[in-house]
C-alpha cells in the first residue's frame, strides 16, 4: 500500500547507522590520512622532483641508455608499467633502488611495511567479499592502485577505513575468496625478497622493482572481480565462514611474525658488529637514527608509511573493541604488526552476533 516506504526504511537505515562513535573514528582516521600526506609529501618531495623532471622527459622515451647516462638514476622496465603507468614505474624503481643501497634501514623500513601489508591484505580481501559491503572497500583494485599512485599510508586511512567504518558487511564470505586470500598476498612477499636478493644490476631486479612499485601487485586481485558472497548464508555456511576467517588471520600472522624475526636478526647482526657495543639500548638508538634522524628521503617515507598504516589498522580494531586494541598495542613487542591479525582473528566472532541482533531489530521493525 506504500510502493516508497521500502526505500524509505532504507535510507532511514543507513542515515541511522551513521553514530556519533563511526564518525569519530572514521574523521580520526582521515585525519590521519592527511597528516600523512602532508608530511610524505614534506619529506620525500623535493627529493622526487628531479626524479620526476628525468622520468617525465620525453628526450629519453624509448632510449633507456641515453636516460641512464644523462639523468644519472637506474635503469627500469617500461613495460611493467602497462603504458599508463610508466611514469610510476620509473619513479618507484629508482625509490627501491635507494632503499636497497641503504643497508640495513631500506630493508628494515620497506620490510615492516611489507609485515603490516600482511594483516591489510587479508583484510581488504576479506572485507570486499562480504555480504552487505558497500563503497570504496569493494573495490580492491581500485584501493591497491591509488596506494601506489599516493602511499599506502595515506590512502588506507584516509579512505579505506572510514569507508570500512561506515559500509562493512557482516556476512560470510565465498570459498573461491577463502582460497584466494592468502596466495593474493604472496606476490609482495616473493618480490620483496628479490628486490633485496637480487643484484641490482640484472634485468630480473628491473622487471621486479617495477612490478612491486607499479601496477602489477594490485591487479592481481582481478582474479576475484567476479566473485560473489553466499546468497542465501546459513548456519552452516556462517559457521565456515568464521572458521576460514580467524584461520585465514592467522596464517598471515604466522608470516607476518616470521619476517618480524627475521628483520630483528639483521638489525642486530648489522649494528651488534659495529663498534661501539652491541647493547639493546644502542642499538634502537642507531636504528631510529637511520630510519628517521638521519634517514634519506625513501627511508623517511617507508618509515611513515609503516608506522601510519599500522595505527590506521589499530584505529580499525579500536573502533571495533578498545581492549582488543590494547591487546595488540601490548602484543606488538612480541609479534610485531602480526599482533594485529591476532586481534582480528578473535573479533571474527563477534560480526556475526552483531549481525543477529542487527536481524532481530529490523525484524522487530517489520512486526
């Protein structure tokens, strides 16, 4: 008898789901998008303009020779750059290659980020296949290649997470998605250790530095462009979904975790030798002067881009559950940034009991 009252209800809905907690956090974490943006930018800018003057200059389109020769930086490989990317790949390449001259810091810093991206990865894949999503976090592709074009420290939290914040989905999510979530992530890792395994020289590491740094890690997540949620979930399928889920959290953190330890061994193995003493003390005050005090400028901007991504994962969980926060806050000392996939494998389970009583009133409302 009311043909408009359906879309009505759902805009009521969604006005009403906006609380003055969603819009905290979600402001909070933009905020914390810009902060990182004008500081990368602060930092790293000046650094990159000639970078971009050399990158952007048509005299060297096609003549990689004459670019190395007369600009000074390294070599790259154009066609990982898929042609409307070329300019980043070449941006990026000569960033990688800083950071891999500056031993330890440049693998300290790219590699924490890449510990972080463990948990994010998983997560984002997690949360564009759930029943009920809507936004930006649906679209994954979209997210990985503005992380690139901007920093991934500033895109999560300037946009990602309030997104998540105000249009997450509380279903489960498909089996193909389960299945696909972790070797999505495997990409970043393989090439990571080739960027910093690899002699520099060699056209593999060319090919390499360009995919990390280019388009090819974000399209990955194409293979899941045609997946879709349960439509129909039950308790079966829930139960499932849950039990993939924390396992999923898991798994990352296990990885995350191993390369945390790894990176401790060669921050010790690198300062300890030096003189001066190999004491705890010392050597973080070494580290931090390499990371930040005295860092060149793709250092400084990996050490941003860590630390912001891991609070705007934090932010996230905080939203969801302060103790939980805290918890990964205590446990990050032990684990690392694998602290936060703990974290979510445990919140998992409390989607779905929000969900059901999300169900119970809007079935209320109907009666």
């Amino acid at each position: 008898s009311h043909p408009s009252h359906p879309s009505q209800h759902t805009v009521d809905y969604m006005i009403g789901k906006i609380t003055p907690k969603q819009l905290g956090f979600a402001l909070t974490s933009f905020v914390l998008g810009v902060w990182a943006f004008i500081t990368v930018s602060a930092i790293s800018g000046p650094a990159f303009e000639p970078i971009i003057a050399a990158c952007s200059n048509p005299d060297y389109k096609g003549n990689m020779d004459e670019f190395v020769t007369q600009s000074g930086y390294h070599a790259y490989e154009p066609m990982v750059g898929l042609k409307l990317f070329e300019l980043l790949v070449c941006i990026t390449t000569q960033f990688i290659f800083e950071l891999n001259q500056t031993f330890p810091a440049g693998v300290v810093t790219w590699g924490g980020l890449i510990l972080v991206v463990q948990t994010v990865a998983v997560l984002c894949t997690i949360e564009a296949g759930r029943k009920g999503a809507r936004g930006f976090i649906r679209y994954s592709i979209l997210f990985g290649l503005l992380g690139q074009l901007f920093g991934i420290s500033v895109v999560f939290p300037m946009l990602w997470v309030p997104a998540y914040i105000l249009g997450r989905g509380n279903g489960p999510i498909s089996k193909r998605r389960m299945h696909a979530c972790i070797p999505l992530s495997l990409p970043a890792i393989g090439l990571t250790l080739a960027v910093f395994g690899v002699d520099t020289d060699s056209y593999a590491w060319k090919v390499c530095a360009g995919m990390l740094g280019g388009p090819v890690v974000p399209l990955v997540s194409g293979v899941l462009w045609t997946d879709v949620p349960p439509v129909s979930p039950n308790n079966e399928t829930i139960q499932a979904s849950v039990t993939s889920v924390k396992k999923l959290y898991r798994i990352a953190a296990i990885m995350s975790a191993v390369g945390y330890y790894i990176l401790i061994y060669i921050v010790y193995g690198a300062y300890a030798s030096e003189g001066g003493g190999g004491g705890f003390g010392t050597i973080l005050g070494r580290l931090w002067l390499d990371i930040w005090t005295d860092a060149n400028p793709s250092v400084a901007f990996m050490t941003i881009d860590t630390v912001v991504l891991y609070l705007g994962v934090l932010l996230l969980v905080a939203y969801q559950d302060t103790e939980k926060a805290f918890k990964a806050i205590v446990l990050t000392p032990l684990f690392g940034p694998a602290a936060a996939s703990l974290v979510l494998a445990e919140l998992e389970e409390t989607r779905y009991e929000h969900q059901e009583e999300t169900d119970n009133e809007d079935s209320k409302k109907k009666e």
